[in-house]
C-alpha cells in the first residue's frame, strides 16, 4: 500500500541538542497512528520540522511528492494540518464562524461534516467561552479538518480531559481516520493512544526507540526503560 506521508531520516538540532535524531515514519491511507515519548523526546520537534517550522535534514513527503524546502504555508496548501499543545480559537466569533473562517472557501455548507464529526453540532453557535475544555479541543481539531487536509497532525490533544472525555476523543479520532483523514497523535494520555491507535510510535531522546501495536510497546523493555527514567511523563 502507498503511503499517504513518509518521513525518513529527519534530524533536528537546536544548537547542541540533537532533539529529533534520524527518524523514520509511515502514516497509510485510513491509518489513526500513535506518537508517544516522555518530556523532551522530540514529539512536538517532529511535527514543527514536517510541518515546515523548524529546520531539518532527510525527507518528508507527502503522497509520494516531496516537501522539503517548503515553507510552513506552502506545505499546508499540500494537505498537512496541524494542531499545537494550546488550542486558540477566536474569542468573538461562535465555533461555527471559528471553522468558517479558516475553511479554504469561506463557505458556510462545508463546515457542517466537520461539526458532526467532532459532536459539536449542539455547540455549533456558541461562543468559545461557553465550551468545555473537551469542546475547545475538538473545534481546534475540527478547525483543522475543514481545510481538508491529506494529514492531521494532533499535539496533545488529549491534555486536560478527564477519563471519559478521552475516550471520547478517541472514537472521534478513529472517526476522523475511518472517513479518510489520516491522523497522527502524539499525546501523553496512554489510555488514550494505547486504546485508539492500531501502530504506535515511541521516541526517547530524538530517536525512535520502538513502533508496532500497542501491545507490543507497551511490552517492550525500552519503552518500559524510557519511561521509568523519566517520572513526570505520566506514563500510570
Ligand atoms: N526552540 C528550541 N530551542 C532549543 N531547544 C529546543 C527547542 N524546542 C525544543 N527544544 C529541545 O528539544 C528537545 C525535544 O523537545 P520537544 O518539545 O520536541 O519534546 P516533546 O516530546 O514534545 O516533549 P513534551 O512531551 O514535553 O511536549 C528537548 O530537549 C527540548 O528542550
Ligand atoms: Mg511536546
């Protein structure tokens, strides 16, 4: 099977800091895949470089096309879509307009399938302050999905949400990968990513240290070794 994105051998440094060290990744047609890592491996890195934010070295491509050298906007264009570790939606205008605007043509009629698609057709005309936390986080990602990207990059999407919410979350986000977008979440929620995803990533220090399903990296000793290392990363 073709794959949708490819990224090979992408390295990032910031200075000294090898932050993201020669990684490999394939996302498939459909595919929901899981990117997990304790603090500081390189998560949010990986998605800024193949988002055009930072500098790299390899290759990133998408639908067998490349995109190195391209600029944050121009890889947009070309189907990646993004979330960062902060939603941010426009205070003034209701979740409706907030997707209205940002979807390609502005028009009204195609940001309907994403409402429903995140469960906020109820919440569709309120304001931004009126929405719970678990309903700010899926009209950032609803948001993200009226451009009709080729990729949805989400970053921590799942901070925040109480146990229910995240499971929540989770069958929106198979959803969202079932009806054609494929998905890359990187989130520290296990439950979330370790019940949701059929592959999984796992980075430490830049590097990949293992990928398969979830019950294979959830067994394996380096991943188990990572995050034993690093208490703070929620890995109960
Ligand atoms: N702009 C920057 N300048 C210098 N170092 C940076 C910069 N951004 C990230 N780093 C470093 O790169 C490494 C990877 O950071 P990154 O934010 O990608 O990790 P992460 O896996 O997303 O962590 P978290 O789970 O805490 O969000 C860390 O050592 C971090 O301190
Ligand atoms: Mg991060």
């Amino acid at each position: 099977m073709t794959s949708v994105f490819r990224a090979q051998g992408v390295s990032v440094s910031f200075g000294g800091v090898r932050a993201v060290v020669g990684v490999d990744l394939e996302i498939e047609p459909g595919e929901l895949m899981g990117l997990i890592g304790p603090n500081g491996a390189g998560k949010t890195t990986f998605i800024d470089a193949v988002t055009g934010f930072v500098r790299y070295e390899g290759t990133v491509e998408l639908d067998g096309a490349s995109l190195n050298g391209l600029p944050p906007h121009a890889r947009a264009r070309r189907g990646l879509a993004r979330t960062w570790q902060t939603v941010e939606l426009f205070d003034d205008l209701t979740v409706r307009e907030n997707l209205t605007v940002a979807a390609k043509d502005g028009g009204q009629a195609s940001v309907d399938g994403e409402l429903e698609l995140l469960d906020l057709k109820t919440s569709a005309e309120a304001m931004p302050w009126e929405l719970t936390q678990a309903q700010r986080k899926r009209a950032g990602i609803a948001r993200a999905l009226v451009a009709r990207p080729r990729l949805l990059l989400l970053d921590e999407p799942g901070a925040g949400l109480d146990t229910r919410q995240s499971a929540e979350l989770g069958e929106l986000l198979q959803n969202i990968a079932t009806s054609g977008t494929p998905v890359l979440l990187v989130d520290h929620d296990m439950g979330l990513v370790l019940n949701t995803c059929e592959r999984v990533v796992v980075m430490d220090s830049g590097s990949v240290i293992a990928h398969g399903t979830p019950a294979q990296v959830r067994g394996d000793e380096r991943v188990i070794a990572a995050y034993l290392g690093h208490s703070s990363a929620g890995a109960a």
